[in-house]
C-alpha cells in the first residue's frame, strides 16, 4: 500500500486551525483510540481477534497519516498474533508520540515490498 500524505501533527492543525485546545483533544483521541486497540491486540486470543484489532489501528494511523505506526501495524499483521516484540515497538512509538514526537520512526521499520511501493 503505497500511502503519501503530511506528518499526523500537519493533518491534526489541519482541522484544528489555530486553537491548541481542540489540536491537544484531537490528539488525545487518537492516542486514545490507538492504545485500545493496542490493547485489544494484547488481549487478542484468536487470529481473527489480532487481525481485527490490527486492522483498525492501521485504519486509524492512516486516518491521521501515521506512516511511522502504519508501518509497526503491518509489520505486526505480516508476523505471528500476539508478537510482544512488535507490540512492545507500537508501545513505544505511542509513547514517542505522546511525549511529542511528530510521526516516530519505528524502529527497524518493516520492508517494504515492490508491491507496495
């Protein structure tokens, strides 16, 4: 899946404009969103549950132009449900996104395929 788009925080004061209050919301949301997802990919005890919940976090980072996320989800879908390797990396880089990172690189991001280029 080819994906070009601005950095999340671009698309986030795109909508927000120039109120910080509704900016700090629509991130939060987000983060929000995110993090349940992440958990119910934790919790997930099927492979149809870890799709399902990865499916929707790739929907979100992509809804918000989170490549650096996209690219954990997907590295996550491709691997074995329940990886805590790569839920530990979609963990961090929520965290980096928190603490004010713009769009974090992963990582070791996944390859990207021909197919997706």
């Amino acid at each position: 899946m080819a994906y070009l788009g601005d950095p999340i925080d671009a698309q986030l004061a795109a909508v927000a404009g120039s109120d910080p209050a509704l900016f700090a919301e629509l991130r939060g949301a987000f983060l929000d969103s995110a993090r349940r997802q992440v958990d119910l990919m934790r919790r997930s005890r099927c492979d149809g549950n870890w799709s399902m919940a990865g499916l929707r976090l790739k929907g979100l980072a992509a809804s918000f132009h989170a490549q650096g996320l996209m690219r954990l989800v997907e590295q996550a879908l491709a691997g074995a449900p329940g990886d805590p390797a790569v839920l530990r990396k979609i963990a961090m880089w929520l965290d980096d996104f928190s603490a004010g990172a713009q769009d974090p690189a992963p990582a070791d991001p996944a390859p990207i395929s021909p197919d997706q280029a």
